[in-house]
C-alpha cells in the first residue's frame, strides 16, 4: 500500500482501521509503541490518507535536540536571538505550514519545551525566539512516544495534555 506499512493480521487491521480514523480527524494524534515498531510509518500513513497529504510532513526527533536548539528550531529565531543568531530564520512549525509535524520520542522533552508546546497546540500560534510577534499556523501535530505519557504525566515527568479543548480530543493509537 501507499503507506508503507504491510500485514494482514487482526492486529494490522485493526491499526489501518484507527490509522483511517485518525486521518479523517483534525486533531492532535500521540502514537505509543517501542522503539522499532513503525510509529513515524504510522504518523506518515495518517498524514498520507488525510485531507493535509499534499502539504509538507516535517518529521523531528526530538530526543537529538538541547532545549535550546529545539525553541529556535520548532519556533524559529530572530536576528541576534542569542549568540550566533545571524538572520531570521522560519521554524519547522512554519516548515510544516498546512501538513503535518511528527515530534518522535515526545517523552525526552523537558517540562519547558513541553509548556511551550502545549501553547501552540492550544492557540495554534509561534513566536520566534527573540520576537513578541506570534504568528499563526496550520500544522497538524503528531507525537510518538517509546514511554507512557499518561504514567509519566502522572509522575510529574510530564506535563499533562488535559488542558486544552483541542487536546483533550487528540486520538490515542496504541
């Protein structure tokens, strides 16, 4: 199939089955599942059966990226940010701008940059590092995580999704 994913088990139908649910919906999706099993296949599938398949697929890792570099990264920067910021330069959000952004291993994120992200699946709006202008954006979002979010939520390892309209929509595809 055009989605890269293969099987005819129970199993694999029943995820084609939420694969097809989760690309006729708008809302934020959180794909679970070890590493190795076919999460960003997945967030592709969505993204390529959904009405956003022409548009970009931006896939980060974000376990790669320093709190710092993931803000100017998904946000963007201004001229003179921080040290070394020459020019103004659009972020991955914006990269995105009416697709999809993939945000792999969602659980290695600190508590700031999860703040910040839940700020832009609430309102829908970036602001470049070193900018008090926000700009809004069309991005559907797609996490993945190796971990439990919900465990680690409860933990106080991770800040808890249950705050916005949109999010507490999100699809869970396990």
């Amino acid at each position: 199939s055009r989605s890269g994913l293969v099987g005819k088990s129970p199993a694999m139908v029943g995820v084609y089955r939420l694969i097809a649910r989760a690309a006729r919906s708008e809302a934020p999706v959180l794909v679970m599942g070890e590493s190795g099993t076919g999460k960003e296949l997945v967030a592709r599938a969505i993204h390529a059966f959904s009405p956003r398949a022409k548009k970009p697929f931006v896939a980060v890792d974000c376990s790669g990226l320093t709190d710092t570099l993931l803000e100017a990264e998904f946000f963007g920067r201004t001229t003179g940010a921080f040290t070394g910021a020459s020019g103004e330069r659009s972020g991955l959000f914006e990269a995105a701008e009416g697709g999809t952004i993939f945000l792999d291993e969602l659980a290695s994120t600190s508590a700031g940059f999860q703040v910040s992200l839940l700020r832009v699946l609430q309102s829908g709006e970036v602001r470049r590092v070193g900018s008090t202008q926000t700009k809004r954006i069309d991005v559907r979002v797609i996490g993945a995580s190796n971990a439990s979010l919900r465990e680690m939520a409860a933990a106080a390892q991770f800040r808890s999704l249950q705050c916005g309209q949109s999010v507490r929509s999100a699809d869970l595809l396990r």
